[in-house]
C-alpha cells in the first residue's frame, strides 16, 4: 500500500517484498512501478469488460454493477504501482465473483490529494482529472481506460501524468471523445468532486492506496484476500 510520506527521503520497497510482507499498512513512499517498454494493448480482462450500470450519468464517479446492489467503494491513485498490482490482478476477480452476477457494485475514487498536497506526485491531480474525464465523457470505454493505464502504468518516480500522455492513453484504450476529454482535463474540471474524495477518504481513515471501503471498514485489498471475500460476501448477504 502507498502510503503519505512522513518522511522527505523515500525508501524503495520492491513489489516483491511488499507482497511477501502485505499484511503491513505503514510504508514511507510508493516507489517501484515497472516502465513498459512496449504498449501492453491485451487489455480484455475483467476489468476492462465490467459492466456499466444502467445510467451512468447519475454517478459522478466511475461504477460497474447495478447502481440498486449494495457498494464497496476502491480508494486508488493512478500513479500507485500498488494499485496496478490490485487493479490488474484481484480486482478483476471481484468484478467475475461479485459485480458481474449483480451481489454488489463497485466504485473507483481516486485519491489524489492528502492533507491538502498532491499525493504521490504533482500530476497525480491531473490523472485524476483525466479518470473522471473519461467517466463523465464516455462512460462506455472508462473501464478499458481503467485496465490500459494500470497495465501500461510508468513509473510513480516520473511525472509522466501530462495532458498529452493521458490523452494518449484515451486513444489507445479506445475513449471516443479525445477532444472533450482534453478540455476538461486542461479546465480541471472535476476539481471538486477531487477534493470531495480525498475529505471523504480522511474521514474513512484512508491514508493510503489501494484501499477498499466495504460496508464501512477500511481494508487493504493485498492484505488477505479471504478476508476481503468475506466481507464483501457478509456485504451482500446483509449480514
């Protein structure tokens, strides 16, 4: 999990470490990520075919299921190299076992801005701007937005989150509305509902990424994935 610096000097903790040691909370940076040389365009996975509830306009922030199944809300930031680990591996696994037979919904909020700074990076705000771009433009082609960018995701290190790059990645996962989605990038706006999630998320307790909200208890998602089935099970089941 990423998590806010108390510290200037960043640590680097490679993935496999971090997965071998997942049930820590606490870490000093989110440094790692792996630059792909070459596009990954094989984007077809769960993910990128979870369903879109039947009128997404009524959601400012980006939902597969029905908008009627009870919610588990995923806390990301674009830039986490942690959260391309989650998004590329479990996260299509709940999609397949929960979202798609309709138990629950899922919703994906970007964090990117803790206690009032930009988290993991300056542009880390203009990535998020770029997500609900994408929702709020073209709703239909967010989630192969989604799997494209955490599968081709540079490194947390660079600050790669340019206007340009995202829009990039809009064309080649498919976005039909470049231009619109440009223009709102560029007049930020979804800086509010931006703010609005990282209030959100400090009230949860989340002061990291990823992080999962699932009927009102914050859990890491790389932590203990029996433990995250069953909460999401005793979610749908009203228990």
């Amino acid at each position: 999990m990423a998590q806010k610096s108390t510290n200037s000097n960043y640590g680097l903790l490679t993935r496999r470490r971090f997965l071998a040691t997942s049930g820590v909370v606490a870490l000093s940076g989110c440094l790692g990520g792996e630059n792909n040389e070459s596009p990954n365009t094989d984007v077809d996975g769960p993910v990128a075919n979870a369903p879109v509830p039947d009128d997404p306009t009524s959601a400012t922030y980006a939902m597969t299921g029905s908008a009627d199944q009870p919610t588990v809300t995923y806390y990301g930031n674009w830039k986490c190299p942690y959260c391309a680990d989650f998004s590329m591996g479990f996260l299509g696994n709940i999609v397949t076992d929960y979202v798609e037979p309709g138990d629950i919904s899922l919703q994906f909020r970007s964090l990117a801005y803790i206690d009032g700074k930009p988290f993991l990076g300056p542009d880390a705000p203009r990535a998020a701007q770029a997500g609900l771009a994408a929702w709020n433009v073209d709703p239909e082609t967010y989630w192969p937005y989604h799997e494209y960018v955490f599968a081709n995701q540079p490194p947390e290190s660079e600050t790669w989150a340019t206007t340009d790059k995202l829009v990039s990645f809009a064309e080649e996962a498919g976005v039909t509305e470049t231009g619109q989605f440009r223009t709102k990038i560029q007049e930020q706006a979804y800086e509010s509902p931006i703010w609005q999630t990282s209030q959100v998320a400090a009230d949860a307790d989340v002061s990291g990424t990823p992080a999962l909200i699932i009927d009102g208890e914050t859990v890491n998602p790389l932590s203990d994935e029996q433990r995250i089935r069953t909460l999401i099970e005793q979610l749908a089941d009203g228990s």
